[in-house]
C-alpha cells in the first residue's frame, strides 16, 4: 500500500525532520538513509516503523540540524594534554631548551581539542527522532487506511462476483450428468451400436462418472473460504498475506472442479471465475 508522512520536532536547539513513504510489495522492506550521527539508533528505528508498519517497502529519511543558536562544544582531551606537556617538558630539559610551552602550542598539537556537534549526542537525539518519527508513521498509517478502505471495497465486490460465478456453477452441476449421459447414447448411435441390453452397462458408466465428477465438496470450501475472506477484509488487524493464502486455496479448488465436472457450460463458468480470482489476488498484493 502506498502513503506518506512527515514529521518534525525542535527540542533544545534540535531539529529533527522524518519523511516516510511506502509502496506496494508483499514483505515488509525497509531503507533507512540516516544521518551519520544516528547509526547507532537504526534498530530503534526498524522496531517502530515494524510497529507501525507490517507491509510494503518502506523509505524513511531523517536530517537533523542544531537551531536557534545551539553551540558546538570543544572539549580538551586532558590525558593526551598531559601528556603532551610532560612529554615535552622532558625532552626540552634533557636537550637544555628553555620551557616555553604555553596554551597557544598545546592548541595546536593534533588531537588535543575535540569538537562535539549537538546533534551526535544520541541519547539527546532519541526521544526527539522518537516523535518526529512517529508523527510521521501516523500520518503514513492514515494514508494508507484511506486506500485501504477503498480496496476493501473493491475486493469485496470482487468477492460476490465469484459467489455469483459459483451460484451459476452449483446450477449446472446436476445436469452434467444428464448432459453426459446424452453425449455418450450419441456417440453410441454414431458409431451404429445399439444401446438395446446395454442399459446397466451405461447407467454404471454414468454413475461412475457422476461420482468421479461430484464437485459438492469443493463448491462448500469455496463458500467457506468467500465467508473467511469478508471477515477478514472486515477484520481490524493486517489481512493482505492471509487474503492472498485464501485466493490461492480459492484457485485449487475451482482448478479441481473445472477438472472433475468435464462440462462445457461449467468450464466457459471456470474461466470466468478464475479470470476474476486473478484480479482478486492482484489487487490483495496491495493491502496490509
């Protein structure tokens, strides 16, 4: 499903900006492009939009600024400071050189000051990536909701297409029988075999073909799997992976009865369910 979220929070001289957006697909993909300072909080991040999120792939952007005038600290590393000077207070006097070290020199020497930027303090930068992040999700979620009710419209409608298509089929099926019984007397005359003392010899053949070609069974899982397909679809929780199971048990079942009914008129009614079926499984790629 697709949508769309941003979200922003200033905390302390922090501003932290999220966008997430989501296409279709079956699992659940997730692109973080994140900022070098939250690499460490990447996991944090993955379990929220998992919360939120059960479907599709998901690209989640951040970029954090320090504003309104948050000043980067410059801190002395004072272990390598001392021993710096001790180090070249040493040399100097084993060398006979005056101690002419003064703050100035020290500043200079590699390594010795180090800048921290406001925004690489991850403990700081968590609870306010927390709730732009969620923001965002929130936005994302009512988005998709909103196309997900549409889709639920049209894969219900799909639905009672198919229980028509099945109504027509459940109507057929006790003529087959009759029909088959007819083409197999024609194909008889045909070939200029008198059917006279052959009577119980068809009517085990055509009972025997009735047996083979019941399709009662399948046409009541059909029926229960249209009834769990609605509740699902009505459902509060994520249905998409249990829709596209139910479709595919649906495409057993009718391909099991196109083969046991050997009918005409059933299978012109086969193709035309399956055809429809498609467009179901299609469309349930879609939804969470």
């Amino acid at each position: 499903m697709t949508g769309f979220g941003h979200g922003e929070c200033r905390v302390d001289g922090l501003r932290v900006e999220v966008e997430v957006s989501s296409v279709n697909k079956k699992q659940l993909d997730l692109q973080l492009h994140l900022p070098r300072a939250m690499q460490a909080l990447e996991s944090r991040i993955q379990d929220e939009v998992g919360r939120a999120v059960a479907r599709g792939r998901v690209t989640v952007n951040v970029q954090v600024a320090a504003v309104g005038g948050a000043a980067h600290r410059v801190r002395v590393n004072r272990p390598l400071a001392k021993a710096y000077v001790d180090a070249i207070r040493s040399a100097a006097k084993d060398l006979g050189l005056p101690d002419t070290l003064d703050s100035r020199t020290l500043a200079e020497l590699p390594d010795l000051l180090v800048v921290e930027h406001p925004e690489e303090d991850t403990a700081r930068l968590w609870p306010v990536l927390l709730k732009a992040l969620r923001q965002a999700l929130a936005r994302l979620v009512r988005m998709r909701r909103a196309e997900g009710r549409v889709l639920a419209t049209d894969v219900l409608r799909r639905v009672d297409a198919l229980e028509r298509r099945l109504a027509v089929i459940e109507r057929h099926a006790p003529e087959a029988s009759r029909r088959y019984r007819e083409a197999l007397m024609k194909r008889l005359a045909e070939a200029g075999l008198a059917a006279a003392g052959h009577e119980d010899r068809i009517a085990r053949e055509v009972a025997f073909i009735a047996e083979r070609g019941d399709i009662c069974e399948e046409l009541t899982r059909l029926q229960s799997h249209f009834a769990q397909a609605r509740r699902l679809v009505h459902g509060a929780g994520p249905s998409g992976r249990s829709l596209d199971f139910l479709a595919q048990e649906m495409f057993r079942e009718i391909n099991t009865v196109g083969s046991k009914a050997s009918d005409a008129a059933i299978g012109v009614e086969v193709v035309e369910f399956k055809a429809e079926l498609e467009r179901v499984r299609e469309q349930v790629q879609n939804v969470e």
